[in-house]
C-alpha cells in the first residue's frame, strides 16, 4: 500500500490500516493531503482513545518531519533509523515498533509527549531529545544504550524495561518540572542518571537493578526501594544514610571515601567524623550539616552551599573549595592546609539583609591551620580569621569587606598582592606576624577602622602598599629588611 492508497482509503472511511508498506516514502509535509488526514484527526479528538489503527507498517529509513501523530496507533510497525524529529507525540499508543538507532527530538525547539504509551518497542540506541515527557508510559521497552535529553519528566513510568547502560540528562529550570518517576522492576545495569532528579520527588527503583548505576545529583530522600532492588550495599547506605535509617553502629563503620555525590542535597544531615576523603561534592548543598570532625581530606566542594555549616576540628588537608559559598561556617581547629578556596565567599549572608551584632554570628575560621592555603580571589565579608596559621597562604587579588578581624594570626611568608581591604568598616590586625610577606600593591581604608597595633611587618614587602595614613607605623613592628619604598602613610 502506497501513501495514495492510504490516502484513497482513508477517506472511504476505513480507520484499520495493516500491512502498510511506506518505505522510503517522505512524510515530512510534501504532500498536503496526508498531512490534512493527520491533522483532522487531531483536532476532532475527543478524548485520548486513538483515531487511527495502523499496524504492520514498514517505515524503515522513513522521513517523517512536521508529522502529527496525535491519537494514532502504531503497532508492529519498523522504524528502524529513521529521521522522526518535529513530530507531534500527543495521546499516541505505540506498541511493538522498532525505533532503534532512531532519532526523536526537536532541532530547534521542543518535543511533548503527553498521556503517550511505548509497549513492547525496541528504543535501543535511541536518541531522544529536547522532550518536555508528560505522563508518558514505557512498558516492557529495551531502551538500552538509549540517550534521553528532558526538560520536564513528570508521572513518567519505565516499568519492566531494559534500560542497561542507558542515559539520562535533565536541563530543567524548577523543582516542579520533576516529579513522580517509576523504574520499578526495570534492568538499571550501568545505566547514568545525569542531573536528572536533582529535586525530583518520588523517584521508585522498587524491585529495579541498580547494579553499577551512576547517580549524578540525584535527591537521595526521594529514592524508593524494597527487598526485591538489586543494589550495591555502598549506595544502599547512601540512601538510608540521607533518610536518617542508618544505625548508630552502621554510622560508625560508613565510609564515604572516594564517593561521587556531586549536586546532592546534604543539608541537615549528621555527617560528623565521616571518612569523605577524595569525595566529590561538588555543588552540594551543606547547608546546617554537621561535619564534626569528618575527614574531607582531597574532598571537591567546588560550588557547593554551606551554609551555617560546623566543620570544626575537620580534616581539610587538600580541599577544594573553589567558588563555594560559605556563610556563618564554623571551621574552628580545622587541618586545612594546601586547601584551596580560590574566588570562595566567606563570611555572611549579606542577601538575608538582617546584618550582625557580634563576632560570634560570623563566619569562624580561628584556632585554625590553614598553611599554603590559597585564598586568591576569595571574598572576606564579616569573618574572623583569629590566632590561626596562615603561613605561605596565598591571599592575592582578595577582597576584604565590612568586618574582618586577622588579630592574632600568623601570615609570615604570604602573599597579599593586589589584596583590597577599602571596603572595610572594622580591620583588626593587632598581633598578627606578616613578617615576610608580599603586600605590593595592597591598599588599606581610607578611614580609621584599623586596630593594628602590635602588628609585625618585619622583612614585609610594602612597595605601593596604600594605608591612607591611618596605620600608624609607630604602633606597628618594622625592621631594617622591611621594604615600604614608596608606601603611601
């Protein structure tokens, strides 16, 4: 059966269509007349029951662009490789067809699949992309090796399915775009979950097998599972770890070394004296958790919230915290040395608006060992930074802003280029050893905020450093070896 005798056919009223043979024939718009069958079946529909039964059809290598395909009913039919981008996918049931190797998505735009149903269809290999998945069922599907790309997956159910090594990455916006996800009783096996349920709610892996599966930011709260999943017993602790089933004895013996929990929601968790050395944690969220001791040695917490977040006593050794936001942070007798907190926030949170009232509300790193840390770049707004070790640190380009109190402290052998201190409303220096440091081009404020005496600059480099002469150099230690040629007083 051609496309003309389909057409003919058609419009004799026949709605049952098997043994229909269009290989090779374009679909894509070229003729008006089937695109008009299409259309009028669409805007006729009444419900979600299809319009259309087509069955045994051959569409291997087909192009099928700008085709509507809402309410119809494909079945046992071949698509094997074929081009199904800019189609309309609403109210489809689609069962037993061949969509291997198949491309379906949107060039420049989106896809919907809405109330869609895929039974029994061989996806392997597939590329879906661009997809807003609404209610979109698939049953007894073998979509392994298959890459989807979604902007929204909400009431989407792969149930039964083979889905080993399969792919999915989310780019959506808002929490509500993902939600209600069923793999129940489906094959996992290696399979990635790609920032697809970051803040996805009920996400069900009961009686799945989650064998060697890859989670990348996926909300560890929402993960349902029973006796029947088949899962690795480290990420079985994870997840009873995030809803608070471990017991006090599986705490103690936890290792999270070496553990991928990138994008993860962390906050308010009990996590003190943890092993999480060379975890990934980057873009977490630590908000209120309790890190007590933990060994985060190696740890990437690149990008990550923490906020009002107790690292006390903490193995920081070689952590990196690169661009994190760290807020009312506790980092009291922390062994933070060879960190890295380049171009970090550390101090309050300035965007609640609700400001300070004592050195205790602020972001506390004292009692500290933080040797050759690197703080380039990094922000200083309401932090106290007190009788800590921050020898060879480097502190160049660093902004120091509001309240900053370094009293106490050793900075012998750092270095402070460029560091600009003018935002200042409150800087204490008092008793702190710069003895060798670098502060070349440094520049202080221009109004009386500084407590400096006692300061030690001896063998300091001061070459352009600005203090608006309001650093009495009388109160502070210099020697014979401390460079202030051209220091601005």
């Amino acid at each position: 059966m051609n496309e003309q005798e389909f057409i003919k056919r058609y419009l004799a009223g026949e709605r049952y269509f098997s043994d229909a043979d269009l290989e090779d024939i374009c679909l894509d718009g070229s003729n008006p007349d089937l695109l008009d069958i299409f259309a009028s079946v669409s805007s006729n529909a009444e419900d979600s029951i299809p319009r259309i039964l087509i069955q045994d059809l051959n569409l291997i290598g087909a192009n099928l662009e700008e085709l509507n395909l809402s309410y119809i009913s494909l079945e046992n039919a071949n698509l094997t490789g074929s081009n199904i981008e800019n189609i309309n996918f609403r109210y489809v049931n689609i069962e037993n067809i061949n969509l291997s190797n198949a491309q379906l998505g949107i060039k420049n735009g989106e896809l919907y699949f809405h109330k869609t149903n895929f039974i029994n269809c061989n996806l392997s290999q597939a590329f879906l992309h661009h997809l807003f998945l609404s209610e979109v069922v698939f049953h007894n599907c073998n979509l392994e090796r298959a890459n989807i790309e979604f902007y929204q997956l909400y009431k989407t159910y792969f149930e039964s399915s083979n889905l080993r090594q399969f792919q999915i990455t989310g780019n959506y916006e808002h929490e509500d775009e993902v939600s209600e996800i069923n793999f129940s009783k489906s094959d996992l096996t290696g399979a990635i979950l790609n920032h697809a349920f970051g803040s996805s709610k009920e996400i069900d892996f009961r009686g799945a097998n989650l064998t060697d599966i890859v989670f990348q930011g996926i909300n560890y709260r929402e993960i349902k599972i029973d006796g029947s999943t088949q899962i690795q017993p480290k990420l079985l602790q994870i997840i009873k770890l995030f809803n608070r089933q471990l017991t006090e004895d599986e705490l103690i013996e936890l290792d999270l070394s070496n553990t991928n929990l990138a994008d993860s929601d962390l906050s308010d968790l009990d996590l003190s004296y943890l092993n999480l050395s060379n975890a990934n944690l980057s873009n977490t969220n630590l908000s209120e958790t309790n890190l007590t001791g933990a060994n985060l040695s190696n740890a990437n917490l690149s990008g990550a919230k923490i906020y009002n977040t107790n690292f006390s006593r903490a193995n920081l050794t070689n952590a990196n915290f690169t661009k994190s936001k760290l807020k009312y942070v506790n980092m009291y007798k922390v062994n933070a040395c060879n960190s890295n907190f380049k171009n970090a926030y550390i101090g309050y949170d300035v965007d609640a608006g609700i400001g300070f009232e004592g050195e205790e509300e602020l972001s506390q790193l004292t009692d500290a060992d933080f040797t050759e840390a690197n703080f380039s770049g990094t922000v200083f707004r309401g932090a106290v930074l007190i009788n800590s070790n921050f020898n060879r640190a480097n502190f160049n380009n660093t902004k120091f802003i509001e309240y900053v109190n370094l009293g106490v402290s050793d900075f012998s052998d750092s270095t402070f280029k460029n560091a600009d201190f003018t935002r200042c409303d409150f800087l204490s220096i008092r008793d702190a050893n710069f003895k060798n440091c670098d502060l070349s081009n440094s520049e202080f404020p221009a109004k009386d905020c500084i407590r400096c005496k006692k300061s030690n600059f001896s063998k300091a480099n001061l070459i352009n450093t600005n203090f608006h002469s309001v650093i009495d150099l009388t109160e502070v230690i210099i020697d014979s070896q401390t460079t202030i040629e051209d220091t601005e007083e």
